[in-house]
C-alpha cells in the first residue's frame, strides 16, 4: 500500500482518500512502475513474512531505506527488522516476537518464578528472544543493588542470583521435534518452560514436562500447535490479525506525521519513481525521525507509539490457557502488567494450584572448609574407607565421605578424605530431618569467601566458598560461616546455627617465680634502710648500756656485778627482735636502752607484717605482662611494629576491618601481617611470631581449651552467628531454617555445642587457690644454703683463728718458762737487788733482755 501527496491539514479520514495505490508487488519493480507517475511519501506494508516466500518486506524495506522513504509494516514480526543499520526506514505497528520477553518476564514476578528453562531456535529470533530475557533479568538485578549500594562501582552482577533463565536449550532452525531437549529440561531444578518455536515445530502432548508441578509458556504463533500439551501458558497479540486495524492506525499516524512536518518545515517532494533514479529524499529521514517521535492515542489497536528501533511500544496480548483442546483467555498483559484470573488457570498434568516452579533436587553439593572444632580432615583408611570409629565426651563420632585438595603436594590435587565435627554433625542431622542425599568437598582456594576485582577492573567475583556457591558449584555452604551484610545481598542464609563474636587470641604468660623471690616485696631501697637500722639500733642499744650507770648492776652486795651489754650482744638483740627469733641473753641492762629496745620491737612488728602481706603475692605469682583488654585497647588502637596482631585474609573479620572508618588504622596495620587461615595465625601465637590474632570467639576458645599455654582476652565485639548459607533462589532456604530452630528448640545444638565447643583437654585453674612449689620457695631455701655455706666458711676461720691464738698462747708461755728461768738464775747471784726491780710473777709485763 502506498501513500502518496499528502495534504497539509487533512484528517485521518482524508489521508486515507488521498492514499492512491493499493500495491500487491510481486517484486520491487512492480511497486517502482508504480512510483513512476507519482510521488510516494510513505509505504504501508502489509505481510507476514513465511518461510521460502518471496514476498516478503524485506525488498520494500531495503528499496525504500535506499531512498529514505519511511514504512510502516503492519503484521511483520520478524526481530531482524528492529536493525536499524539494515533496515533503516522501517517502522511497524505490531512489536517483534522477540519483545514477548516483557511479557514472560512480568508472568515470572507475578507467579514467583525465578528459575526457567529457555528453549529457542539457534537463528536471529531465537538470540533476539534470549538476549531481551536476560536483559530484562540483569536490568532487575541491578536495580535491585542500587537500592542497597551508594557506589555502583563496587557492584558485579553475577547471573546465578535471583531470576533467572537456569538453562538456554537451543535447537538448529528446521527442527520439527524437541522431546529431545524436554527430556533434558526435565533433569533440571526449574519446572517452568518458555518455548520459542514456528508453528510447524511438533510439541509432546503429555508427559516431557507437561506433568504436575510443571509450567510452559509459548510464543504468540506457537498457540497454533496442533499436538501442544494440555495446561500450557501462550500469548496472543491483540488485534495481531486484524490488518484493517492496523492500516487505519498507520494511517492516522502518518497523517498526524505529515500535519507535524507542513507546519514546521518545508518538504521536498520525493524521488519519482526507483529505476535508474539515485536521488534520495531529502526529507525522508526528517519524516521518519516525526514518525518515530509520534503518539496516536486512539488508535483502533490501542496506544500506537515507537521506540529508538521503531518498534511499536505498548502492546496488549491475551493470556491463553490451552484446555480440552480449545483456548481459553485466563489473563491480559496490558503493555505494563500482567492481569491473570488464576482460578480459571488448568495447570499441566490437570492442577488448579500454580505449580512452584522447580523441583527440589534431593542430592545436594555441599562445600566446607577445614575448620576446627566445626569441620576436621583426616585422610581415609587405606581401603579408602571412613570406617575408624572414636569418641569425644564418650559420644561416637560420624564421619563422611569428602573430597579436597591435597595441600601437601604442588597442585593441590583433589584426594578423597574423612570429615567430621560439628558442622558434619549438623549435615546429618539435617539430611535426616529433610530427607536429602549430599556430596561434600572442600573449597578449592581454602577461602570463606569475598569480592576480588577482576582484572584490575572495577568488576568483582566472589572466591571461597561464596563463589563456589554463587556460581553453582555447590547447592548449600555448610561451614562456620559469618552471617554478614555483604554476604546476604548474594545468598541467603539460615537461622543462626551458632551464636558467637569476636575476641582476641594471645599467648599465656607462664607464671615464673624467681630466686629473688622472697625479696620482691620491699625494693632495694627499703632492703638498705632496714639492714642499716639494725646495725645502727645494735650500737646505739651497746653505747647506751655502756655509758648507763646502770649498766653494771648487782641485786645485792654479795652478788658478783654483772658485765654491761656488749657489741655482739646487742647485734644478736637486734636481729633477734627484727626476726623473731626470741631473746635468751644479752638484754640491755639500762632502762634508755631498754626503751629503744622496744621501739625498735614495734618496728620490727610493722615491718615484719608489711613483708608477710606482701609475700605471698611475689611468692605464688610474679607479675606477667598485662594482657590485651580489648579490642579498645591502647597497643590496638595505636599499633607499632613491637606488638604485632592479625587476622585471615578476605574473611569475614578482614571485611569487618574494611568496612569500619574507626578501625582504618587498626586495618591498616593488620593488613599486611594477616594470613592465609586461622590455623596458621594461631601456629604464630604459640611460635611467638604474631603477638595476637583477632578471629571468630567459638574457634579461639576452642583453641584455648585444647592448647594450655593459649587464653582468650577482653569482652566479644561484633557479635554475630554462623549460619548455612544457600543461592537467594533455594528451595531449602524455608526448610533449613525450620530445621535449625527445632534443633535449638529440642536441645541438639546444645549437645553439639558440648560436644565440640566445649570439651576441655586444658584444666581450668584460673579460679583454683594458689599453691607454693618449690620453685616459688627456691629463692628461701637457697638462702638457707647460703647460711650453711656461710657458717662452714666462718668456723673455718674459726678454727684458723684459734689454732694461730693457741700458738701465739704456747709461744706466750714458753716466753714466761724461759723469763722465770732466768729470774731463778738472776736471784742466785743478786736476789735482792733483781727482786726489787721486776715483778715477772705478772705475765702482763714485759720484759725486754
């Protein structure tokens, strides 16, 4: 149909009375004899494209584009004319087959689909189909993260979260059957499948994905499948067929084009006729541009306007429901919404409740991570079984099948393993409680999990155990896993399984007492003062009793006057007094030295206290270092290169750091010491290489209680829980949680908490009294030696003294022998004389010959 000179202010009605030719062109040229006579401003195209037909718009199209004229095709569906670098003057009142993706996505948010299976023809239509689906799922995805993130730079979409198309199944175009793919459908998880096929394709009409449970929607021309199975979902565009409708439409907006175009430009006529002519229309892509930009809202077939591909926007389609071999309309799409009357919907297999839309699989791949008391490795038995059997606590220990990376050989090959522990325990329990089968591995990168860029870009993936998950590696995370914000925009997680926070791991001080012990409660100082003032008290208690003329008493006259104190007597009193020991002799004689006697009594009382209560302290315990009191503590919160603390890298605890501004120096700091899992940060404590280590407090006080010479210090921060995480689109995501609660409410997580969390291989001493050991009373016991070694040496010197004073004695008498000789002597020759001048009967004279 070809329009021609149009009047500047005509209506609709009008346009159509000055539309001149009606052509049914056989070829190109039949329609350019047509235009040798006159002009023609605007082509109406009117035919759905078959295949092998040569009467098809695509000559129309590519001629007219040549020279800029405009056309409007009427019922051509066909995606390939949305291109516009091929087609470049086309424009249609109907919308492709491809933008039937609005549709299927608005029926999936209604009946809350996220999964669906694709099935399309390997040609332009079928990718133009798939590609609009997936657009329409990533566009969601994003909106949903901007309503979560302020920086879209930090989002990577990942395409296994949320809606989404779970399998694309394509088939060669010319197909005419496709059980093959249902029967392949038909293992997957989603139930609900959207078909995209010619009429001609043969559809199973029972079984194959037609049975209960199960969903299928067509595409518009699909509805005509004689053998389609009862129950399916098809479209059908309104007034798709009614090509009166759609001429009047094209008509009116091409009249109101034309009405636009007169009063604002001046319109060049266009190119008469197409054979050997090469001009194009000058204002042909100005009249196309005011076409494109038009809105006729009282068109016959509803709102006719276009977009950039000049496709028709708004387009109304019924909603069929294929019933006893008849179309029954159960619903509307009204270029927005989807409308459905669910109550009139006949489900595949006869069901009148709408199906979920996927079958839960009951064999599940689980991934964990080596993490004690919550997840141990052991190699299997060499007959590659897990068949060894022990307990803790007196409870038997379940062990699995698993499979994970050898680590103690470059590569990490995968090699076959046991494990068990806490979370292996919960898996059982859980397997029981919902009747599943699993499959457990270990992470490949022995990571929990975080975003890394790629490449440098502003992309980020998950690793870990989040990506093995999000990337459908795995069907469920059970592991210690920290329940977080981050990680809850991705997948969702269970109830908390275990409730715990964060505290700090460091070293125990061994308490060591040494020898000088016993001395620690005074300082030297104090030592010094009390040593001189019983040498000075001693003295002072001698010079008073000498001096006294008291000091030399008798009770009566025919008593023998006792002797005054002497210096080594008050030395022994004043020791005696300051220790203790008792007095038996050598009291001071004199009342003023007997009254500094008892001061000095009272002092030695207080000082002897004072010692006693402060002995016993230095005795059982000598002062350690103080510990960590939290994570506010000083050497935390100012961090130096003397005290060193850490954590995993990419864990949960290191995206805590991360993302707190208070703790960017703290960050900071960690971040270049942090490593690569808990077991060897912990190694680093007891190897006094890392001075503390900040993780997860139901591992460290594990960790403390199995390894004695390890304590945990100050109050939890950052509390949280360990939950099992699964994709957004779980179907176990209800179940599990349910689960997990029972398990709290009838006491097992209890159990396994006392069971794994707690047991103790470390005696608790910390609220025990103190008990003295030799080594605390060493420092004593060495002074005692020290006595000993003292008086041996002394009596020596003793001894030594004594021998040489008996010589000097025997010498002394020889002397007086010798004298009293020669006195005898003397007297036999002059008695009177040597008498009168020496008194030798007194040996303290001396006399010199």
């Amino acid at each position: 149909m070809c329009a021609h000179t149009p009047c500047a202010r005509c209506t609709a009605e009008q346009t159509w009375a000055h539309t001149q030719h009606v052509c049914t062109c056989a070829s190109m040229h039949s329609c350019c004899d047509t235009w040798t006579h006159t002009s023609v401003y605007a082509i109406l195209v009117s035919h759905p494209p078959a295949p092998n037909d040569h009467l098809t718009p695509t000559p129309v199209s590519y001629t007219a584009g040549f020279y800029r004229i405009p056309v409007i095709g009427l019922t051509t569906r066909m995606s390939i004319y949305s291109d516009k670098s091929i087609h470049l003057s086309f424009l249609r009142t109907v919308p492709p087959y491809s933008h039937q993706a609005n549709v299927w996505f608005e029926m999936m948010r209604v009946f809350n689909w996220n999964h669906v299976i694709l099935i399309v023809s390997d040609d332009h239509e079928g990718r133009a189909a798939q590609k609009k689906l997936e657009t329409l799922l990533e566009e969601k995805e994003s909106k949903s993260k901007k309503r979560n993130y302020e920086n879209l730079d930090q989002l990577s979409y990942d395409n296994k979260r949320g809606p989404k198309a779970e399998k694309v199944l394509q088939f060669d175009p010319g197909t005419k059957n496709v059980t093959a793919l249902l029967l392949e459908a038909k293992e997957l998880e989603a139930r609900v499948i959207i078909l995209s096929a010619s009429p001609v394709l043969a559809v199973p009409r029972a079984g194959h994905g037609s049975d209960a449970g199960a969903a299928r929607a067509l595409r518009s021309a699909d509805l005509t499948i004689p053998c389609a199975a009862a129950g399916v979902i098809g479209l059908q565009l309104i007034n798709g067929k009614n090509e009166s409708a759609h001429i009047s439409d094209a008509v009116a907006v091409v009249a109101q084009a034309v009405h636009d175009l007169f009063e604002k430009e001046n319109i060049t006529d266009p190119p008469r006729g197409c054979v050997g002519n090469t001009n194009i229309w000058k204002t042909g892509p100005l009249f196309k541009r005011v076409l494109m930009s038009s809105k006729y809202s009282e068109g016959v077939t509803g709102r006719v306007e276009f977009n950039e591909d000049g496709d028709r926007k708004f387009a109304n389609y019924s909603i069929m429901n294929l019933q006893n071999r008849k179309l029954v309309q159960v619903g509307i799409y009204n270029g927005s919404n989807v409308l459905t009357n669910d109550r009139k919907i006949i489900w595949p297999g006869g069901e009148t409740e709408k199906p979920q839309g996927y079958q839960m699989s009951t064999k599940l791949k689980i991934v964990t991570i080596h993490q004690e008391p919550f997840v141990y490795v052991k190699p299997t038995q060499a007959d590659g079984t897990c068949r060894e059997e022990f307990t803790i606590n007196g409870d038997p220990v379940k062990k699995v099948f698993c499979t994970g990376p050898n680590e103690t050989i470059p590569g990490r090959p995968t090699v076959a393993l046991c494990c068990y522990g806490f979370c292996i325990d919960l898996l059982i329990r859980l397997a029981g409680v919902m009747n599943f089968t699993y499959e457990v591995h270990l992470v490949a990168d022995g990571k929990f999990g975080t975003q890394e860029r790629v490449n440098n870009s502003n992309k980020k993936e998950w690793n870990g155990m989040m990506g093995e998950l999000l990337s459908g590696q795995a069907d469920m995370i059970v592991a210690p896993l920290t329940i977080n914000n981050e990680r809850a925009q991705y997948i969702e997680f269970s109830k908390p399984f275990k409730y715990q926070g964060l505290t700090i791991l460091v070293k125990k001080e061994i308490p060591r007492s040494t020898l000088d012990s016993f001395m620690q409660p005074f300082q030297s100082t104090l030592w010094l003062l009390v040593g001189l003032s019983v040498h000075v008290v001693a003295v002072m208690l001698y010079l008073l009793d000498r001096f006294s003329p008291f000091g030399r008493f008798k009770v009566n006259s025919e008593e023998e006057e006792e002797d005054a104190l002497t210096l080594s007597s008050a030395m022994w009193f004043s020791w005696g007094v300051l220790l203790n020991s008792g007095i038996g002799e050598g009291a001071p004689r004199s009342f003023s030295a007997r009254i500094l006697g008892m001061v000095w009594a009272g002092f030695a009382m207080i000082i002897v206290a004072s010692y006693t209560a402060n002995l016993a302290a230095f005795l059982v315990l000598d002062r350690p270092e103080e510990r960590i009191t939290g994570i506010n503590d000083p050497r935390l919160r100012n961090p130096s290169d003397k005290f060193i603390y850490a954590t995993v890298k990419q864990s949960s605890v290191d995206i805590y750091f991360r993302r707190q501004v208070e703790l960017s120096t703290m960050y900071r700091h960690m971040e270049k010491h942090n490593y690569e899992s808990a077991a060897e940060a912990i190694q680093a404590v007891r190897d006094n290489k890392l001075h503390a280590f900040i993780w997860d407090s139901a591992v460290l006080e594990f960790e403390a209680s199995q390894k004695c010479d390890l304590v945990t210090t100050g109050e939890l921060f950052f509390r949280s829980g360990f939950g099992i995480g699964m994709r957004k689109d779980s179907p176990w995501k209800q179940n599990v949680s349910l689960a997990i609660l029972k398990s709290h409410e009838n006491g097992f997580m209890e159990d396994l908490d006392k069971t794994w969390v707690r047991y103790q291989e470390c005696d608790s001493r910390s609220n025990a009294p103190a008990t003295l050991t030799f080594e605390n009373m060493a420092g004593v016991f060495m002074l005692v030696a020290g006595g000993i070694v003292a008086g041996i040496f002394l009596i020596f010197i003793e001894i030594a003294y004594k021998r040489h004073k008996d010589a000097r004695r025997k010498q002394m008498q020889l002397a007086f022998a010798a004298v009293n000789v020669w006195r005898k002597n003397l007297q036999q020759y002059h008695p009177t004389d040597i008498t009168g001048q020496l008194n030798l009967s007194d040996p303290s004279v001396s006399t010199v010959v």
